[in-house]
C-alpha cells in the first residue's frame, strides 16, 4: 500500500476503500493529462478537518497529499511548498554564477509557488522567505552526507542533484513548520517530513555494509548519506521538542521501515511502484506527554490508529465508521473511548474546512511535480497518448484499491476489480498473481485452477512478445550504448547494460533531446528485461498451494 494512501489513513483513521486517496497521480479534471494525487480525492474528514469544527487552531506542513491546502481553522501548508523547480532565468553552468535569494527569500517571479499551496492566502508570501532552493546549498551543508562532492560534482552525478534536492525539500518543510510553532496560535501540529524515504530509496543501497553488488567506489561515496540524514532529523525532533514544551502531546510515527541489511534488494522490479520492495513492513511509533506512559512498549499499533488516539487525547469521540482503535495502553490511566456513528455526518459548531466542489485551482506546475515523481521511481513516466496515459493511471489507481482490499480481508472486493484488469492488461502479471491470491483465500478452486493455466499462458505470450520487441529496438539500444552483441546469442542474454560514456553532442538542446531519449529506452529494456525472467517456479508454488 503507498505512501499517500497510508498518509491519508493515518489523518482519517480509514482505509483507502473508505477515504479515496489510492495512488501518486489521478487524472486532471478534463481527463487531458495527469497530475500528481491531490487532496481532492478525499472523501472524509481529516484530524484537522474535526479539530477545526470544534474550534482547535490546527497547523499541517507538507502532508502527503494536502494540496491544495484546505480552508482549516489555523494554516495548511501543502505539499507542493517545498518541491523545487529551476530557479526562472538562470542555466546552471558553474558554483559561481548562480543566484542568491533576497533577504526575503526567492520571489514569486524567480520560484513561483503554486495558486493554493497555502491557507490563508496571506501568508503565502511570508512563507515563500523560508523555503531554500537546492542550489542554495554550501560545501558545509553537502560535506556530511557526501564528503567527496566536489569531485562528483564535476562529474555531474546526478546522485548529488537527488541528494541535494531531498536536503532542500527537508529544509523547507522544518523552516515552515518551526515558523509556524513559534509565530501562530495552534492546539494541534502535523509535519510529514518525506526526507528519510526519499535517503533510503536513493541511498540505503550504499549504507554500510556495504552489499556485493555495489560498487566499492558508490560505497565510499555514498556510505554516509542515510546516517547523516538521521541525524538531521534527529536535530529537527529536537528543535519540534523544545518548541512544543513539556505540556505537549508528542507522536513520531512512519508509514513503514526500510531494510538497511541483507534484505535490500539488488534490483528494483520493474513495475509501478517497484522501489516500495525496499521497504520493511513495520515503522515506528513513539509518543510522550501529560497522561501518556513513560518507557513501556506498546505492540499492536496500526497508521489507523493515530486518528482515534488523537481524538482520544483531545476528549473527543470516535468515529464508529473509523477503522482504527483508540490505543489505550497508550495511557497513564486509559479510558473508555466514547463514540459517534461518524464524523462525517456531524456539522459545525465551527467549519470544518474542507473544499468546496468548485474550489480547483489552475497549477502550472503539475508538470514539473509530475517528472519528481517519476525520477523517484514513484510511477512509470505517463503516456504521450492522453487516452491511454489516463487509462494507464486509473488502472494502477484501482490496482492499489485492490490491494488495499486484500490487506482488509475483502477479497471480493479485490477479486472484482483485478477480474477486469487483468482482462485488459493480460501481460502485467500482478492482477494475476493477486487474482489467484484471492481465490485460494475465497477457496473458489475450480477458478483457482483455471486462472493459474491463464497465468502460465500470459507469461509464455508475454515473454515472446518482450523477445519481438527487444529485437525490434536493438539498433537504438545500440545506437545509445545500452546493449551490446555477445556472438548473436539470445536477445535476451545480449540485453545488457554498458556503462561506457557515450560522446556528448554539443549543442546542450541536442544534449537534452537524447538524455530524455535514453532515459525512455532504459526504462522500456528494464521493463523488457522484466517481462523476459522466468515464473516457472512462480507457477509450480502455485500449483502446489492448489493441491
């Protein structure tokens, strides 16, 4: 299950079949185009949506997804806030030429943000003064997490730029959040830093000790980037602490963990959503506070939970509609919780500030959050064809759905909406594999057979499908020195990557032109490559687990 899925179910205390937030993209409202997943999706009350209607000052940075920011009773800073994009005006060519923010930070003009990143509107300009721009960056800010960058600097390692970015983007978020503490009346605060899993997916990889297939030259390198940004949020809890006093109410939790050991993967699968392999299941949860007990364990906690517990401490009831519990070992003195049919239903006395149907701005800059997304790994680059880029990214949205649904137990539910994706799309083998899931668990047999004999007959079309087209592309992948011959062996086996530079053209249009062309053809050989390894033993699991 994704992040902004998770996100969603930790503010709402409901899982995604009820909230409606199930993926990184959604289609725009006219359906011409893609975006990145917006709050809009939402279909229930917030945390901030119930403290507002009972007249609790709230403050929410950076949430994932909290754009556009909501009418709350406080400030909603959203998640486009901190996302930087080039600076208007200026090529980066050296260190020395690049531009400085003015005392009150970047202009609108130089870094725009985009229309409804910030409630109330009147302190948009204010906070633009605390975001910082990856360029702004200092030998002293880099120099912990990637000692040797002046060298890969000159290299133009695009790790650095990734390392940088995240560094920004983490910047930004605690500037915000720690501005807000300090100058605005609040009952209740909600930061979601996203730094530690973007370090983890960019550089857990190279985190000691170091694993057989990482290069010892990346290792030394980037041995130390996932520690260092620890520590840097190490240093904003302490700072979030010192801000919020003793008489505060402190939770720390994550949507899941990452494997630091021998569990890390030696390869991202080639499919939506792969880098969520490197993930652990479990995260943490730490509280402290008046009322709350002090060095105990607590097991059992779920990201539903967070919703009902903050009601909890708040002296408010439940929602019976609500998946998640009140977690009451939690407490000093636990108490029986009390409970209302839904939050949903119940208005006022105050707002509850959620959007209005007709509140959607015009935001310039999908386009840029978008291709974040995809150079995260997040989602696959959509479509140039909007029809299918939109048929595209709703079936991954109700791919995710069905997910969900399985981690629910609801596995018809699951089991109808990966019937027709699978349909549609009979090469993209997790419908299958899900569907098959689901009819063990629904103990439907004589389906259960004959979706695995369709199985075996996907995966054999399939792989001679990915062989045709490889050997179609092949004089491209050659032309940008992504295969090479090996004595007209199989295509397949031929399919391998070659490291060596390729000769630069000079003109930096034509330059950009191929880049983006070879990053188009590397992400259509993995998905050929991917297409071509073998289920057999896949299959032959499962025809067991049918006996």
């Amino acid at each position: 299950i994704l992040s902004p899925m998770l996100w969603t179910s930790i503010a709402t205390g409901k899982r995604p079949s009820k909230h409606g937030i199930w993926g990184f993209s959604e289609p725009s409202p006219d359906g011409k185009t893609i975006r990145p997943i917006t709050n809009r999706n939402r279909r229930c009350k917030a945390i901030w949506n119930i403290l507002s209607q009972v007249d609790k000052k709230c403050n929410v940075v950076g949430y994932w997804p909290s754009h556009p920011a909501e009418p709350i009773n406080g400030v909603m800073v959203s998640n486009w806030y901190h996302r930087a994009i080039p600076i208007k005006g200026w090529t980066p060519t050296s260190i020395a030429d690049r531009p400085k923010p003015g005392l009150q930070g970047w202009t609108h003009d130089e870094w725009p943000m985009p229309e409804g990143t910030v409630h109330p509107k009147h302190l948009s300009e204010k906070l633009m003064e605390f975001r910082m721009h990856p360029s702004e960056l200092e030998a002293a800010h880099i120099g912990p997490f990637i000692p040797n960058f002046l060298e890969l600097q000159e290299k133009e390692d695009p790790r650095l730029v990734a390392c940088s970015k995240v560094l920004a983007d983490a910047t930004s978020v605690h500037a915000a959040t720690t501005a807000l503490m300090s100058l605005e009346p609040w009952d209740f605060t909600a930061v979601y830093y996203d730094a530690i899993d973007h370090f983890g997916h960019g550089f857990m990889k190279y985190h000691p000790p170091r694993n057989p297939w990482i290069p010892e030259a990346d290792f030394e390198n980037f041995k130390h980037v996932v520690e260092s940004g620890y520590r840097l949020h190490d240093l904003f809890l302490g700072t979030l602490l010192q801000l919020a006093g003793e008489d505060t109410t402190v939770i720390l939790l994550s949507d899941h963990g990452f494997h630091p050991d021998h569990l890390r993967p030696s390869a991202i699968p080639a499919i939506p959503a792969g880098p969520a392999v490197e993930h652990r299941t479990y995260g943490i949860f730490v509280a402290k506070g008046p009322g709350i007990r002090r060095n105990t364990e607590l097991t059992g906690a779920s990201v539903l939970d967070l919703t009902p517990t903050v009601l909890q401490i708040f002296g408010l009831p439940v929602g019976s509609d609500m998946d998640g519990k009140v977690l009451a070992n939690l407490f000093d003195q636990p108490a029986i919780p009390t409970t209302v049919p839904s939050w949903d239903d119940i208005e006022g006395p105050k707002p509850a500030g959620m959007h209005l149907i007709e509140d959607e701005p015009d935001n310039q800059q999908d386009a840029e959050m978008m291709k974040q997304l995809v150079e995260l790994g997040y989602i696959e680059a959509p479509d140039d064809d909007h029809n299918e880029a939109k048929k595209q990214c709703l079936g991954e949205l109700h791919y995710n759905l069905a997910e969900s649904h399985i981690d629910a137990g609801e596995y018809w539910d699951a089991y109808s909406l990966l019937d027709t994706l699978w349909a549609d799309s009979p090469r993209d083998h997790r419908y299958g594999l899900n569907l098959i899931r689901c009819l063990a668990a629904l103990e439907r047999w004589p389906e259960h057979a004959k979706a695995i004999e369709l199985l075996e007959k996907n995966v054999e079309e399939t792989m001679q499908w990915a062989q045709e087209s490889l050997d179609e592309l092949k004089p491209e992948l050659k032309e940008f020195g992504l295969i090479e011959d090996k004595d007209n062996a199989e295509a397949k086996s031929e399919a391998t990557v070659n490291t060596k530079e390729e000769e630069k053209p000079r003109h930096p249009a034509e330059r950009r032109r191929r880049a983006e062309k070879k990053k188009k053809l590397e992400a259509t050989l993995r998905k050929l490559q991917w297409s071509l390894a073998p289920m057999d033993l896949t299959i032959q699991w499962l025809r067991i687990e049918h006996l």
